[in-house]
C-alpha cells in the first residue's frame, strides 16, 4: 500500500489525477490511431481500394479531432468542480459534445466525398466527370442539408417552429432568389441532360456564346472564348436557347465551290471524275460518308464545281491539314486538265463602225 501522506495528497490532488490520467489516455490512443492509421493505408492504398482508402483517409483526422475535444469536454467539469464554478454550465459542455459529433461526422463524410471524386474523376471519360462532379455536388448539399436539420433542434429549436419556417420561410427565399433557384435547376439539367461537359467547344446561334466549357457551376458555367477570355452565363439561360457542340461531331465537312473557266468547258467533265477519284482514294477522307462532286453552276464568271465530302478526323487542326491537301491536289487535278480557276473577269466590246466611218 502508497504511504499515507501519498494517499492524503493524491486525495487533494484527486482532480489532477484524473485531467493526468485522461490526457495519458488521449496520448496513448492518439499514438495507437495513428499507428493504426499509416497500416491500413500502406495495406489499402494501393490503387485497387479505393472505396477503403478513401474512407480511412476521410475519417481519420475528423474523429482523431473531435476524441481530443470529447476529452477536453470531460475536464472542463473536473476544473470547474475543483474552482466551485456552477456545475449547471456542464449542459453547455454536453451541447459542444452533440455539436462537435455532428461536425466530426459532417466533415469526414465531406472528405470521403472529395476523396472519391479525385480518385474515380481521372478514370472517367470526360462526359463521365461531369457526371461524377455533378453527383458529388449533388451529395454535398443533401448532407449539409440534413445536418443543418439535425443541429438546429440541439441548438433549441422545436420541430413545429422548424416547419412553420421552413414553409414560410421556403415561400419568402424562392421568391427573393427566383433566379437563383431557376439557375440552381439550370444547372441540374446540364448535369442530368450532359448536352455539353467539360471541355466541349460550343456556340449557340441564339447568342453571341461560343468557346470551350471550363467549369460547370451550380450557378454559373465559365466558357473560354477563343480570344481567351472568360464568359460566365446563367444556367438558366441554357433552357431557352439552341446549344451546338461541335466537339462531338462525327465528322468534319468540306463543302465548297470550285470555279473553273469558260475557256475550259470541255474539260469540266474529265476534271470532275479525277477529283471525284482523288477524293475517294484520300486517307483522310472518310468513304462510308457522301462523296459528291458535280458541275453545278453557270456563274458570272465561272463554271462551279460543288465538293461535298466529310473528313475522318473531328481535330481542327488536322482537318485544316486534310482540306489542304484535298485543294492543292484539285488545283493540280485542273491544271493536268490544261484548263485554269477562274476568277472575276469582264470582257468589253468595242464597236470598229463608227470608226471606219470618220474622215481621215
């Protein structure tokens, strides 16, 4: 057995012991969790579980947190005991306990949803992010949604008052925030319709909108112009006009007028059956698609040729590359032919007979 002066000043010094003995506690099992902690993600980080490692890496320092706060809860009252500080403040100490339980859980959870999202978005195609995005986003707000309903009863409010305010209180912010509500749904049927994503170049003919898609907010949607600079629009707005999204075409068309002269009528026909070959022995063009070339036109100062074909490749640059080739070799076509484009001439006639009538 301890002394008796060891037991009389342990007895004096009875709360020390116990805020001694809590904290060695809180070392202990923090030193364990973390331990814990760095074996599970050297087993579970691996690339093959994801769902587990997300989870151990969201839950860890939230809980880890909130376990130091529960204990400093527990000697709070130890101290006001030992001071002769009212006791009844303790039910303040139980709210902080159920509040900072609420924010352990809200934030892992918000953790373990950004988590994911970081970790399944790079594997995703590109419409797929949009969609996982979307459903990230969609979960944030539910959850932040349901703890705001599960605090404010602890904060003291009843569940009658709740209601009563939640319709009144419903009908008055839908009203004030009409546009932001109608933008809030814009932005739901981007994600639910996908008539766009990430990265799409569109353009509306509707409105002066045009480049490609960086960011799709709840609000806004940010589009680069080809000038780089950025255009944020309403999500709204997308409800009520015609979107294009040329990214995902097909193919690229090449649909142009070749002008040949007059001269060179008797070649028209020969020159159209050698581009129309060309055409359908070209790498780049796309065969299963319409290859069209005929004499369309009597113009003003040409024969017109129409080439109506569709490039394999939707990348800009390259289909420029493939129009290129396709031009030059028509124009080498024409001039094997002996014939010439035609650009915009005159001809004027002039009238000899009033000159053979002057005097000499």
């Amino acid at each position: 057995m301890l002394p008796h002066d060891v037991q009389h000043l342990i007895y004096l010094h009875r709360w020390m012991v116990n805020i001694g003995l809590i904290l060695l506690s809180m070392i202990a099992f923090h030193w364990l969790s973390r331990t814990i902690y760095r074996i599970l993600l050297k087993q579970f980080d691996t690339g093959r579980h994801v769902w587990i490692a997300s989870l151990i890496k969201s839950v860890h320092a939230p809980w880890l947190i909130f376990f130091w706060v529960l204990a400093i809860s527990f000697i709070v009252p130890i101290v006001m005991l030992r001071f002769h500080i009212d006791i009844r403040h303790v039910n303040f100490v139980n709210t902080l306990r159920s509040l900072f339980f609420i924010t352990a859980f809200y934030w892992s959870l918000l953790k373990f949803i950004r988590n994911m999202e970081q970790e399944i978005s790079p594997h995703w195609r590109r419409g797929d992010k949009t969609t996982v995005r979307a459903i990230a986003q969609l979960s944030r707000v539910i959850l932040t949604v349901f703890v705001v309903l599960a605090i404010l009863p602890i904060l003291g409010f009843s569940g009658s008052s709740l209601l009563a305010f939640s319709g009144a209180g419903g009908i008055a912010v839908a009203l004030a925030a009409k546009d932001t509500c109608a933008n809030f749904l814009g932005g739901m049927m981007i994600f639910w319709d996908r008539p766009f994503s990430v990265g799409d170049w569109i353009r509306s003919p509707d409105r002066d909108i045009e480049g490609t898609v960086e960011h799709i907010g709840w609000r806004l949607t940010r589009i680069r112009t080809f000038s780089k600079r950025p255009l944020y629009v309403p999500n709204n707005v997308f409800s009520t006009i015609v979107i294009e999204n040329p990214q995902r075409m097909s193919n690229r068309q090449i649909n142009t007028m070749i002008g040949v002269r007059y001269n060179d009528v008797n070649q028209i026909a020969s020159i159209t059956k050698t581009v129309d070959e060309m055409l359908r022995q070209h790498p780049g063009i796309d065969q299963m698609q319409a290859i069209m070339v005929h004499f369309v036109e009597f113009a003003a100062s040409s024969l017109n040729l129409n080439m109506y074909v569709f490039t394999k490749t939707t990348d800009w640059a390259k289909y420029r590359q493939v129009q290129q080739d396709v031009f030059l070799k028509t124009v080498a076509i024409i001039e094997a032919h002996g014939a010439e484009c035609a650009f915009p001439t005159t001809t004027v006639h002039f009238n000899d007979d009033n000159r053979s009538n002057q005097p000499a």
